[in-house]
C-alpha cells in the first residue's frame, strides 16, 4: 500500500475504467453529470462533466462562475453559493471537497481517516456561449461494496442538494483489474 494513496491516483498503475453516465443535474442552463470512474487498487478517480451556458454577462448567478467563486485553473470554487461535492458512504462516512481532514499540501506519512474526495486535475474550454469542465475527483479510499451515493449543490445556479447512487460492487470488482505499468 503506497503511503500517499490518499493524496491520489498511482503513478504506475493502469487503472480499469467503470461507467457511469449519469446525470446528476440538469436544468435548461447546467449540466453536471458523472461520465465514469478510473479504479485502482485504493481508490479511484471520478469524471464529473460540468457544462454550463452563459447567460448575460451582469447576471448575479454568473458571478459563481466567473467572479469570486470561479478560478480558471481549478474551476469552480465552494464559495457560499458555488459548487460542492461529496460522497457518503453506508454507514454515514462522508467527504466533501470543501472538508479536507489536510488543508493544502501534507506530508505522504501523515494518514488521514478516510474516505476523501479532492480535486485531482481536470480541463476546461469556454466561449462567450458556453462554459465545459471536465473535473477528475480522487475518492480515498475505495467505496465499500454496495450501493453510495455521489452528492452535488451548486445553489448560485439553480441546484439544490443532489443524490447520485453509485455502484460501489462494479468498483471494488474493478479494483481486482487495476494493473502496474510494468512487472
């Protein structure tokens, strides 16, 4: 077990990929939808496709993505009215985005109490039409086998809490998968 498993994925493992293809809002103007998961032995990465069209440029709403609550590197930013994720297990275990057990950068010994869900990477490309992200999620560790749902809420532009249930059986299978690079 790599000591920094929780800060994300393994650098020489191929991971094995578990769709998921499911909308987890959709209003006329936002879609965030969860595209597949990259699983590996101790964790795995979700795919979250956030796709947005602008509206006029002095909406208040827009500020959420292009004002104080958005940053053109990591995205949206879990201001008060801006996006947050999470993840909740059976059992009641929870991790969110926005709650790191280590704020910032820690050292790879200092092992938090899992599970946690942080940014791990992601693009985006933008128009005066239309704003797309895809956004990677590392999720620490593996889910439990079973049913745990995938939380969203972006309240600036019209969602309210979300529930997402996931397939944690496909991923904790797809784990056994998971390969090193080389042998």
């Amino acid at each position: 077990m790599d000591a920094a498993s929780w800060q994300g994925p393994p650098r020489e493992v191929l991971g094995q990929i578990v769709p998921i293809q499911q909308f987890v809002a959709r209003t006329d103007r936002v879609a965030a939808a969860l595209h597949y998961a990259v699983v590996f032995p101790e964790g795995c990465l979700l795919a979250l496709h956030l796709a947005i069209r602008r509206g006029s440029l002095d909406d208040p709403a827009w500020e959420s993505v292009a004002g104080n609550d958005f940053d053109y590197v990591s995205g949206p930013q879990p201001g008060a009215g801006g996006l947050k994720v999470g993840v909740r297990f059976p059992g009641g275990s929870r991790a969110t985005t926005v709650e790191h057990a280590f704020p910032g950068w820690a050292h790879p010994t200092d092992r938090p109490e899992g599970p946690m869900l942080v940014e791990a990477g992601g693009d985006a490309a933008s128009s005066d039409q239309y704003y797309d992200r895809h956004q990677r999620l590392w999720l620490w560790p593996l889910p439990p086998p079973g049913p745990f749902e995938f939380v969203a809420e972006w309240p600036d532009l019209g969602i309210d809490l979300t529930y997402v249930t996931l397939d944690g059986n496909a991923v904790v299978r797809a784990a056994e998968h998971a390969v090193p690079l080389w042998g």
